[in-house]
C-alpha cells in the first residue's frame, strides 16, 4: 500500500538517492533546494514522499510561496526550470498529483503550478510559453566546435581574438556584482545575494563560477549547476562592454569545452520563453527548444498569472527598470524578485 507523507529532514540523502537514480530525476529534484526556499524568502517546503513498504517509491517537491499579491501559489519548484512528480509508476505520480491539489486546497493558494519536463496530467491547464534547451556533448571538443553554426563560431572566434581568458572558482562576490548589472540591463529586479550565498553553502562542488577576463578585469561569470553527467549554466551577467568583446559567446564555449573535458555528456541552457532574444541565442548555437509541460491547478476561478515579455505592460516595466540607477536597482530588487520564483 502506497502511503504519502512530508518529509521530515532537509536535506535527505534517502530523498536524493531516488532522484539520482530516477531516469527522469534533474537538479531541480534535489532536497537542497528546500533549504533554499526557505533561507532566502522563509518559504515553507511541503516535500512529499510516496512510500510503499518503508521503500520510497516517488517524490514531488512543493514549496509554499507567499510574495504579498494574493493568495500565494504552491510551486513545483520555486527558483527551478523543472520539477513535478518523479515516481516509478503512474499509479504513484497520480497519486502524488491528487495529493499535492488538496494540499493546495488547505493551503488556500490561488493556483499549484507543475514545472514539468515530460509528464503532463490531462486534467489540468498548462502552457506552451516555455521550452527548454538541452543537448548531448561529444566526447571530442573539436567535434563540439564544429557542430556549432557557422555564424556562432565565429562570435567564438572574436572573443578569442579579444583576448579574454577564463577562470574557475567559487567566486560569488564578483559574480554578484556583474550579476546585478545585467539583470538591470535586462530590465528585470535582481534576487537578493543571500540567493546564491545558499546556493553555493547546499550545493557545494556541484556549483562553480566561471569567470571572463579582459585585460585583467572581469566581464563576464556564469554560476553552473552539475548533476549527475550534466551541466546547466543556471545565472550569468555581465558587463555593457561584454557584448562588444563576445564574452557571453567565448564564456558559453569554454565552459561547453570544459564539461567535454571533464567527462560530461548534457549541455543543458535550460528555458526560454518563445520568441525571446534568449530563446533565439540558443538556436544559433544548435540546440533544438524542447517543449516544458508546465501545468496549472486553480483551487478557484480565474486563469494563472504568467509573466509574458510580449506583453506590453511587461515592456513598459522593464523599459522603467533599464533606466533606475544602478544602486537603487540593487536595493529594490530583492524586494520586488519576491514574486520572480
């Protein structure tokens, strides 16, 4: 008999056992990021576990947003491009649904929202907005190389050119700061520091910044994320000047060389939305979007609220935001990021 409970420790090794094991399992899975949501926001975690005989047999992480608009939302999982229930049959998946829509329920949030990769329950709303960019490295860096487009490796080749160089560290100081800047560039509130501060103390040796010099001053730094043979460059910012010198394209190759060297199969650039210049950047570099079966469950009427750039409001608010001085960006930010999740 199938019994599901919360977990009661986080981070569980039990936990991330399965997940790791689990041929559908990413990093998004992982108990760590409870500790997460938690640190950062006070967000409380709802991890469920489906146990059959004392062995777990699925787990679906949920974590309780509370942002100050509304009611709050029930989120598989907040910060994280995938999530969803991972269980070993769909027995146990519906399960693990029907358990995480009452939750909803007594939690009294507006909507339960599935960041889901593959699976879909047909009873609920999703959307098509988001795609994913996932793609299997070969062993052979120069065979990497050539299966770039054409155009892409010559914005490789211009970087080289500038003379950049990288280097690999933990660096979160100097990552925040380009971080910020190009968050404000982008028009978008930056997230708090204290973000990946946690990310870098629950992750360890599965986080590393990687950063881009240009006459010894830092332009670019991306922080990636590592889960089993996969690598998923998860933040990244810049200088304005970055552009000009094609750091973002040479830091992107070096570290798509670095995971061939090291022995790593997936490049994973994870989502964009449709028809956005990120979405567009990862085409040119070959990588095919994968359609995200993100799902929706109203605990009442109403449609969920997804933050569209194509909108015009959304225009106009990052248009505003491009123009706040750099500091008072820095400082509003974390505040507003609340209901980025």
């Amino acid at each position: 008999m199938t019994v599901i409970r919360r977990l009661e420790r986080i981070p569980d090794p039990d936990w991330d056992a399965f997940v790791t094991a689990h041929p559908d399992g990413t990093l998004c899975h992982l108990s760590n990021w409870a500790v997460v949501a938690a640190t950062v926001y006070g967000w409380t975690p709802y991890y469920l576990v489906a146990d059959a005989d004392a062995v777990i047999t699925g787990v679906l992480p949920l974590v309780h947003v509370r942002h100050g608009c509304g009611r709050g939302a029930l989120v598989s999982a907040p910060f994280c491009v995938y999530g969803g229930a991972l269980a070993r049959d769909n027995a146990t998946a519906n399960a693990l649904d029907e358990a995480a829509a009452e939750l909803a329920r007594e939690l009294n949030v507006t909507v339960l929202e599935m960041r889901q990769r593959e699976r879909a329950n047909p009873a609920w709303s999703g959307t098509d907005l988001y795609a994913t960019f996932r793609k299997q490295l070969d062993p052979d860096p120069a065979r990497n190389l050539a299966a770039v487009p054409r155009k892409q490796r010559a914005m490789i080749r211009k970087g080289e050119k500038a003379g950049l160089s990288v280097r690999r560290g933990h660096d979160v100081t100097t990552f925040y700061r380009l971080f910020c800047t190009g968050m404000r560039n982008l028009g978008t509130p930056v997230y708090p520091r204290r973000l990946f501060t946690t990310l870098a103390e629950c992750f360890g040796d599965r986080l590393e910044i990687l950063l881009v010099e240009h006459e010894g001053q830092v332009v670019t730094a991306v922080l990636s994320l590592y889960f089993r043979d996969e690598v998923l460059p998860y933040y990244a910012g810049g200088l304005p000047a970055a552009r000009q010198l094609a750091a973002f394209d040479y830091m992107y190759w070096c570290l798509m060389e670095q995971a061939c060297t090291d022995g790593l199969r997936i490049f994973d650039f994870g989502r964009s939305m449709r028809d956005t210049g990120a979405w567009a950047f990862k085409k040119n570099w070959g990588f095919e979007p994968q359609p995200l079966h993100y799902q929706f469950y109203m605990t009442g009427s109403g449609a969920p609220a997804v933050l569209d750039p194509k909108r015009p409001l959304y225009r106009y608010l990052a248009a505003t935001w491009r123009r706040l001085p750099l500091p008072i960006a820095n400082l509003a930010g974390p505040i507003v990021s609340r209901v980025l999740y």
